[in-house]
C-alpha cells in the first residue's frame, strides 16, 4: 500500500491547472468511495471487498492533500496586484496581456478565497501534513485536510500563548529591573555621609571635564528627585482618598 501511495504522489501533475482538476474531481471521488465503505459496511460485504475499497480511499486522500499542498505553494508565488492595465494605456510591448490578479486565478481555477486559503496554510505546515498521513496509516485511517487544519490551529495557539506568557515574563522582569535600578538611584544617596570635607574630597578627584559639566548634571539630579517627590507625595494623597 504505501509503494501506491508514494507512487500516486509522484504522478501528481505540475501545473497548477493540472492539480486543481485533480483536486476537484479527485474529491468528489473520494466522496463517492467512502460512500461505497458505509455502504459495504452497512451490508457486510466481505472484509477483502471492505479493504480493497478503504486501501484506494488512503491512497486517494493522501494523493488529494499533497495536490492541494502544491497548489498553496504554487499559490503563495502569485502577487495579489493586478498585472498590466491594458486598457488603461497600451503597453511598449504589445505583446504583454493583462494579467490577473490572485484572486481571478483562484476563481478560474475553480476554487473560492477560502480553499486558497487553507491550501497555503497545507503547504506553510507540511510537517503537520506528513504527521496526520502517517498517524491515518498507523491507525489504518483516511487523512483529511480537516485533521491537518485542526492541528494547524492548535500548534498556533500554543505557539501564541507560548509568546504571551514570555512577553508577560519580560514584563516582570522590566518592572523588577526598574523597581531595582530606582531603589538603587534613590537610597544610594542616604550610604553616603553628606559634609563638607567628604564634598570637598569628592570635587578635588573630578577632572576638568567632569567639573565643567556637573552643575548641569546636578541640576538635573535635583529635577528627578523633584520628579520623584511629587510623583511620590500625588500617589500617597490617593491612598489617602481611597
């Protein structure tokens, strides 16, 4: 069984016109034999009869979303702008038509932007196509294109809550850093013996530069602990409040 299914999936056409007819007829044949399975079921056919008919429905499933698969790759080359405007201006080359845009080519090719759309999301996750054919060969199942797109989903909000919980992770950390550089910026002031002498000593090792520049920087240090004092005295008023 699985020498057919590897062989049917080579034999898949390479023109995208070619694999949306297979798709199309391909799936109302699929239809057409699961419906002869219920039916061999529902009458008790012999099991051989019964086997032969689920083998051909897995290898045609299987032929069916590696086709579509094709088509999401094809698809996803197409730009959604529309091509030249001929009837606009006439182009230099006279020879160029009018191109179409993605969505003519998904219309003329028999599909609507929905099934574009999970043909690309097929062919963005062929990892998770490749694990439901080889689960539905495993449990001796038909794959579908609804087991793959389940699975897509899941994989999406576990990667999304994923992110959300490190982007929450980063923000504790941010706030335990700022909480630490502000302790740190505010109370360091308080380990140091504020006098005259320990002021002198301090000016005395400045450079030049630094001398130049500091009655600058301290007017600025004074505006932040301003800063901080009002910020500080406006949330205290609020507790008072509540």
């Amino acid at each position: 069984m699985k020498e057919g299914i590897i062989l049917q999936t080579q034999n898949l056409p390479n023109k995208i016109e070619d694999l949306a007819k297979f798709v199309l007829v391909g799936r109302e044949k699929l239809v057409s034999v699961r419906a002869e399975i219920r039916a061999i079921n529902k009458l008790e056919l012999a099991e051989e009869v019964r086997e032969q008919k689920k083998e051909e429905a897995q290898m045609l499933a299987e032929a069916l979303i590696d086709a579509e698969v094709r088509i999401g790759d094809l698809l996803k080359t197409i730009p959604k702008a529309q091509g030249i405007r001929t009837d606009i201006r006439k182009p230099i080359d006279t020879s160029v038509e009018k191109l179409e845009t993605k969505k003519q080519t998904i219309e003329r090719l028999g599909f609507n932007q929905k099934q574009a759309e999970r043909f690309e999301t097929l062919a963005s996750n062929k990892d998770i196509v490749e694990q439901v054919k080889a689960e539905a060969r495993e449990n001796e199942d038909i794959p579908t294109r609804s087991r793959v797109l389940q699975l897509v989903k899941e994989k999406t909000k576990e990667e999304k809550d994923s992110e959300y919980l490190k982007e929450q992770f980063r923000e504790i950390e941010r706030i335990k850093g700022t909480e630490i550089r502000m302790n740190e910026a505010i109370f360091k002031i308080l380990t140091v013996e504020v006098n005259e002498e320990n002021i002198q000593i301090w000016i005395d090792g400045l450079d030049d530069y630094k001398k130049e520049s500091l009655l600058n920087e301290l007017d600025e240090i004074i505006d932040k602990y301003k800063f901080i004092k009002k910020m500080w005295l406006e949330n205290n008023q609020i507790r008072r409040i509540k």
